[in-house]
C-alpha cells in the first residue's frame, strides 16, 4: 500500500465514522448526554436517555483503548483482561496489517495521541464492517468500541 492509497483510506474511514456517528446521535440519542451499560462477557452495550430510559443496544468489539498519560493504544486484540468474545472481530484487522505491511494495525501496542487512536479505530470500523464507533471514558484510559446491530431498544431490554 503506498503512502497516497493509506492518505486515502484513512481520510475516507474518518469521514464514514463521523457520518455514522452523526447518524446514531440523531437516531438514537448516543453520545447525548444519558449513561451506557456495557456487557464485556456478552459483548453488548446497551444506552439510556437521560430520563434513565433505554433507546438502544448493540453488539460490540473493543477495538483498542488509548491512554491519555502513556500517549498509547493498545489494540483490543493484545489486552488479556478483555474476553474474547469483545475482540474476536479484530483477528480481520491484524490480517489486513499484516497483507498492507502495515505495522499501526499489527503492533499490539502503539505510541498515539487521540487524533491517532480515532484513526485506529476507524481503521478497525471499516474493515469490520462496524454500525460506528463509541469511546467510553474511564478513569485512565479510554475504551474505543465498535457497534454492530445498533438499533432501538425495547421496554424488555431495561432488564
């Protein structure tokens, strides 16, 4: 892959991320203010308004999380505390590094600022197919997760 062909596929990956991030806000309110729940050992996520009640689910991947202090991204696929079930998806994007030569998607570790880790992931999103992409803040670092199945939830899944 030459340097123009990734120019190109990173800048078009971002922009299909912004579009579909765009798009769940609006549709599902993500990102609006309300909480999450996330479900590692099911791979789901699941997100409520602010009233607390549920607008929508889906099924996961973690692509990566970055480190605001380390200035690093770890791919989900090389964190050993995340069930399998959550980065089993990624095996695609290792594969596609390994094919391109390049080492950002084959590294289990890389050194990143934030801008980076958005490009990572969606990198990852577009390989995998992902709905979007939902970084969930921690303390110390910050989960990148890739929906899939994103859709609204119902009265049932507020159990």
């Amino acid at each position: 892959m030459t340097d123009d062909d990734l120019d190109h596929w990173i800048e078009q990956a971002r922009d299909s991320v912004r579009q579909r991030m765009a798009q769940a806000q609006t549709q599902f309110g993500i990102g609006a203010g309300g909480r999450y729940e996330l479900d590692l050992p099911s791979a789901t996520i699941r997100f409520f308004d602010a009233d607390d009640h549920p607008r929508a689910t889906a099924r996961i991947q973690v692509a990566g999380s970055w480190s605001p202090s380390g200035k690093s991204w770890m791919w989900g696929w090389a964190n050993e505390s995340l069930p399998a079930a959550v980065t089993e998806a990624l095996a695609a994007v290792r594969e596609r590094g390994e094919r391109d030569g390049l080492d950002s998607l084959t590294a289990a570790v890389v050194a990143s600022e934030e801008a980076d880790a958005w490009t990572l992931a969606s990198l990852a999103a577009d390989i995998c197919q992902a709905a979007c992409v939902y970084r969930a803040a921690g303390p110390k670092s910050q989960l990148f997760l890739l929906l899939f199945d994103l859709r609204s939830a119902s009265a049932s899944d507020n159990t």
